[in-house]
C-alpha cells in the first residue's frame, strides 16, 4: 500500500513538475526570467518610459496615480507657504495694519496645502484667493496650472491605454484544453479548437504553430529551445480565417511533421512543447492582438476526435454548444504515423460519425463515451 502510495506521489510531482517548466502558459504568459542583465541597461526602461507605465501592473498604475496628485500638491503648497512667510503672512508674524497678503486667508501650512489644492484641481472655493500685488506669486500660479494639467493629461493616457489594451481583447478568444490526434480527410493529423466569444469578427485571422524541444546538433551543441515551425490550416485555407464560429484547425503529420516519429506510446514520454498563436485585428478597435496557448505531451491525446459543436436548430439559426467545446471521442486511430501511412488498413476508422446531441433538431438513442478534457 505505501508502495502504491509513494508511485502516486512520485507521478503526481512529476506532472506537476512537467506543467511548471513550460514555457507558454494555458493563458498567453511567458514563463521566462531575464538574470545578470548590466545595470546601464535599465535605463533603457526610463527612456522607453510610456511603454513602461502602461505595461505595469494596476496596483502600481493607482499608485503613480494617488502619488504624483499628492506629491503635487503638497510641493507647490509648501512653495505658497514660503511666499506667504516671503512676504510676511503668517499668523505668527508681525503684521503691520495695512499689511497687504500674497494670498488671501493663507495663513499656516494647512491653508497654503489647502491652496495649492485648489489651485490645481480648479476647486476655487473663494475662501482662498490670489492678490495682483506679488508677481512671484502669479508666476508660481501659472506654473502649477500647467504642471497640473500635463499631470492629469498624462494619468488619463495610461489609465486609457491600459484599458484598451489589445491583450485584453485576446481574453475573449479562447482554446481548447487539449489537442487530438486522429484521421482527417485520409490523412492523419493533430488538431485544436479555438473559438471567438465576442460576435464581432477578428480581420485577417492567421494561426500557427512553434514547436519547442531540446534538440543536439551533429556538432554536439544543445539547443534548449529548438523551434520547429508547426502550420495549422483549414479545409479552405490557412491565412484569412472567417471567425465568426468555433473553428477547428489541424495540422498534418506527414513525413516532414516532428510528429512522424512519435507513437501512442511514446508521446506522453516525450518532452516538447507546442506553442500556438493566433494573430488578428479586432474588427471594432482596429487594434491588432495575438493569442497564444501551449500544449504538452500530457495535453495530446492520440487516438481522439473533437465532438461537434454546430448545429442548425428548427428555426434555421446556427447555434453553438460550448459544453462541447473541449470534449472528444475515441475513435479507431493508427499506432503510429508511420503505420498509418505505410501499413495497409491502419489508416481505416469508424464512419458512423458522432452527432450533437445538445439540440432539439438531433435524436441520439445511444450516445457515444464521452471523455472530457
């Protein structure tokens, strides 16, 4: 019993091992760290700065926020309290009877706060009010009227561009939980789902894959992260995808594939990593995006095929089932590519076909073994 318990264990951290080195999150994030980067080069973050403000985090955007008002603010009111002190204004001070202040009711360091305050957010109370009789005053007046307005333009800047980000356009485009492999218009491929959950449409769709291993040249050089290019296409094409419903794309394995070489039982053992993106303009923000998913050995399942999601109700309108959406079914498959292609009757699989049985329209008496991804 404690033998069986402690393979599950070595299983579960091994998997879970697995998953942590990947390079390309299930969400688009790259898993990657930048070490021993020369310190002039941080510089270049300062000089790029709009591109910084805008790509760190919420938390440090209201932050800059609440920081640059206040800091502001409680600068130019100590510079009202130096000219109110300048000329004699304070409360402390001996003022003569015909004493004539800078500031009118600018008193102490809280009013001079108070001031500044309403000077740069154009309050204007009328409790607090600027004389014509110090001109240092009515420059530092304009100084901060300015200051304050490129202040509150550049704050706008960075809260709009960050809310209009085109990552956060990609959120709306999702894939499936796992890849198949199974046989496709007589050949065999590796197919994926993506879908767009928004109706509006994304312009000039194009998808593709890289594959990600650690390969050892015939000099004896390891390269870590090996890139293969992976294409992924459709019945009508790979470039300009009409993504207006779930699209399934798949990717033949022939004999130029990476995926030649490996079997039904051998693919879990291997270590790569398929990262797919897919490139496109927003149709209601002309914003270009990209969307990135990946998959691991342990994320491709040989031997299944995707359940349908489209169907045509009574109505004659289209509908999409998205409980669908990362389901397959077995189906015969062969061991290998390489059975498939050169082994006759490898290549022969069901055609009795899986319906959808999550509409009015389809009568299923024995539905198929559903597995779930």
């Amino acid at each position: 019993m404690f033998g069986f318990m402690n393979k599950r264990i070595q299983d579960w951290l091994a998997d879970r091992r697995c998953r942590r080195t990947r390079l390309v999150t299930k969400d688009g994030r790259c898993n990657i760290e930048y070490g021993n980067i020369h310190y002039s080069n941080h510089f270049a973050f300062l000089a790029d700065f709009w591109t910084t403000f805008v790509e760190i985090r919420w938390r440090f955007v209201l932050l800059l926020f609440i920081a640059s008002f206040t800091l502001s603010w409680f600068i130019f009111g100590l510079l009202w309290y130096w000219i109110a002190r300048s000329n004699g204004d304070l409360t402390w001070q001996n003022q003569e009877l015909d004493h004539t202040p800078c500031v009118d009711n600018v008193d102490g360091l809280t009013t001079a706060f108070l001031y500044s305050l309403e000077t740069q957010t154009t309050i204007g109370y009328g409790g607090r009010a600027l004389t014509p009789f110090c001109p240092g005053a009515v420059a530092l007046l304009i100084i901060q009227s300015l200051l304050g307005a490129i202040i509150n333009c550049f704050m706008c800047g960075v809260i709009l561009s960050k809310i209009s980000l085109p990552k956060k356009r990609a959120k709306t485009i999702t894939f499936s939980d796992m890849a198949v492999i199974s046989p496709k218009n007589g050949s065999l491929c590796l197919s994926i789902r993506v879908a767009n959950l928004r109706k509006t449409l994304m312009i000039g769709s194009q998808i593709y894959g890289k594959l990600l291993r650690t390969t050892v040249t015939p000099d004896g050089e390891t390269i870590i992260m090996d890139q293969v290019n992976i294409d992924f296409m459709m019945d009508a094409g790979k470039d300009n995808l009409f993504f207006i419903c779930p699209l399934t794309l798949y990717h033949v394995i022939d004999k130029s594939s990476p995926f030649f070489e490996m079997a039904v039982d051998t693919l879990h053992k291997q270590e790569f990593e398929l990262v797919v993106f897919l490139d496109g303009t927003a149709e209601s923000t002309s914003s270009t995006c990209q969307v990135r998913t990946s998959f691991i050995p342990q994320e491709v399942m040989w031997g299944y095929n995707f359940l349908p999601i489209i169907s045509r109700s009574k109505e004659g309108k289209y509908r999409v089932d998205f409980s669908n959406f990362s389901k397959a079914v077995p189906v015969a498959t062969a061991h290998c590519a390489y059975c498939f292609h050169n082994i006759k009757g490898h290549h022969h699989h069901s055609r009795d076909g899986h319906d959808n049985q999550g509409f009015e329209v389809i009568d299923i008496n024995d539905p198929p073994n559903v597995t779930k991804m």
